[in-house]
C-alpha cells in the first residue's frame, strides 16, 4: 500500500491491535500526515468502524491545539476506513521515558504541560480514557533563548482502543496498566476526569524515576493494590529536593477517587510551583544525582510557563515592603 487517497504513506509509525498508523505526505498542502488506517480483522464489523469514525469525528470538533487534529476521513476499497491527522514530528513522551530518568525540573515542567493539556480537553467534556507515554506527543515549537527548543505536549487517540474494544464486546482491559486508574477496570465502567488526573501523576512519577509508581501487568493488580499504600518516595532520586513532590503525586495516585486532585488544572499549578522551586535550588543546567543517573530530555526542554501569580505574590509583597521602609526611612 503506496498511497492512500491523495496521500503518499512514506513509513509506519506504528501498528497496535486495532488500527496501524503510517507517516504520509499530502501533495496538494505541501505538508507530512499521519494516517491512521482500522486493521483488516474488525474491517466487517460496522459497529467498530462507527467507534472508530466518531472518535475521529470527536477529535475534529475538539478546538484545542493541544488535541492531534483530524482534517479528511476516507475509505479504503476493501471497506476500512481511515482518518487523517497532522503529523507531530517531535516524538512522545515514551521517547523521553526509555532514557530513564531526567532532571526534577524537567520532569516536573513536563508534568504540569500534560496536566494543562488534560485540563483542555475536560474543558470541552472529554475524557482521554487512555493517557500513556506514547499517546502524548510532543510538538517543536520555536527555540528558547538558549536554542536548545522547546515542545508542548499534544494529545493523541483519546482512548480509541478502549472505545473499540467496548463496541465489539472484549472483556480484557486495554491500554497500559501501569497508567490505568483502578476504577477503569471495574465492571461498572463508571469513571471521570480524576482517571485522567491519576494517569497524570503515573506519568510524572515515570519521568523523576524512569519507571511507573507500581509494578502491575494486568489491571488485576492495579485493582488488587493497597488502598492506603502510598508510591515509592522520590527521595531516592530527588535527594532533599523532594519537598513536596512525594505528598502531591501520593494524592494524584490515590487508589480512592475522592483522595485525589478533583482538577487537572489544579494539579498544574503544584507541579509548576515544584518545578520553579527545584529549577531555582539547581545550579544550571539541572541534572539530579541519582542511583541510576539521569539524562536530559533527548527532543527538547518541556515548554515552560510562567510562574504561578500566588508564588510570586509573596516574593512582591517582601519587595514592596522593603521599598516602603527605605523610603520612610529617607
């Protein structure tokens, strides 16, 4: 298969149970594709082809750039259908997770970027319902001043898997247990944004350490974890910069729904004050010593925002004051 519609298909970026995704080129806009194409074995269930249209159809009408955005939707002769999608061509989060792990600050400024982009998204009343490492893609934007560059975090598939395997009655969990909320793999099926909001702090706590918070292979043993059991310390790697990052990625990863962050965007603001605090307690260019080492992110540092207003509210109250005092004082 060469060419797909108007579009010429140049490499496979990657094939999972239900769909494969090829690297494309579109003639006519002069720019790269992603097209993503149903797999051959669910090509005669129409329920499934639905599923995966709509998800298509939903990622279209999301008016956030920080969702992979949907531009043609098409057929195949044999009857599959296919979406096409900008290409984001500053790899994913996974890229910078096999490294192991990077820099707090780092890992940290990454961590309130995909927290931000969430918070987008249950903005527009979407669940992801399948945040992992590779479903968070990175998209270059202009250099810092250093030129070193900087991306943001983009999200992908909004958790086209689970919908699929719903629509054609599987039982087994889908996705990456190690990212998954326990209430995902109840039977109930009742779940909200705080499931998003723990796969959050489950990819965070990837990037400080190299690994996720619990060693799972099934969401079995997502389900069957202590409740009252906290993650593993970040002391290890983190040092005495820990601070508070244990306490706020304990309460994102909280086996109780009504323990954890109620908001995504909530969650943003305590990383990003995190990050500004060990970003200014690290002498440049921060690298934490760790019983593994750590590396710096290999695309580009995380896009940075500005300090939260109530950290710096304190910073401008001290300053005022001193000002006042000379002053009176002359």
């Amino acid at each position: 298969m060469d060419v797909i519609g108007r579009y010429r298909l140049q490499s496979k970026i990657g094939a999972g149970a239900f769909a494969t995704v090829w690297r494309g080129y579109d003639d006519d806009l002069d720019i790269d594709v992603a097209v993503k194409v149903l797999a051959e074995n669910w090509a005669s269930r129409s329920d499934v082809r639905e599923r995966f249209l709509a998800e298509a159809r939903l990622m279209r009408r999301i008016a956030s750039d920080r969702v992979v955005r949907v531009f043609d939707l098409g057929q195949l002769p044999d009857g599959r259908p296919y979406f096409v999608m900008d290409h984001i061509g500053g790899g994913s989060l996974a890229d910078i997770i096999k490294q192991g792990p990077i820099a707090a600050a780092d890992a940290l400024w990454w961590g309130a970027d995909l927290a931000r982009a969430v918070a987008a998204l249950h903005e527009e009343g979407v669940v992801h319902r399948d945040i992992t490492p590779a479903n968070l893609l990175l998209r270059p934007t202009r250099a810092d001043q250093t030129g070193g560059g900087t991306h943001r975090i983009v999200l992908a598939d909004l958790g086209l898997a689970k919908r699929i395997a719903e629509a054609s009655g599987l039982t087994q969990a889908v996705g990456t247990p190690s990212y998954m909320a326990p209430e995902q793999g109840r039977e109930s099926g009742g779940f909200d944004e705080r499931a998003d909001v723990y796969a959050i702090g489950a990819v965070t706590y990837a990037l400080l350490t190299g690994r996720p918070p619990y060693v799972v292979s099934s969401i079995t043993d997502v389900l069957n974890r202590d409740p009252d059991a906290d993650p593993p310390s970040l002391r290890p790697w983190l040092g005495d910069s820990v601070g508070e990052i244990d306490a706020i990625l304990a309460r994102t990863l909280a086996y109780r729904v009504g323990e954890r962050w109620q908001r995504a965007d909530s969650l943003a603001e305590r990383l990003e004050a995190e990050a500004y605090r060990v970003e200014q307690e690290t002498p440049a260019p921060a690298v934490l010593a760790t019983g593994e080492g750590t590396t710096t992110a290999p695309v580009g540092r995380p896009r940075r925002r500005r300090l939260p207003i109530l950290v710096m509210l304190p910073v401008l109250l001290v300053l005022a004051g001193a000002g006042g005092w000379f002053l009176s004082g002359r």
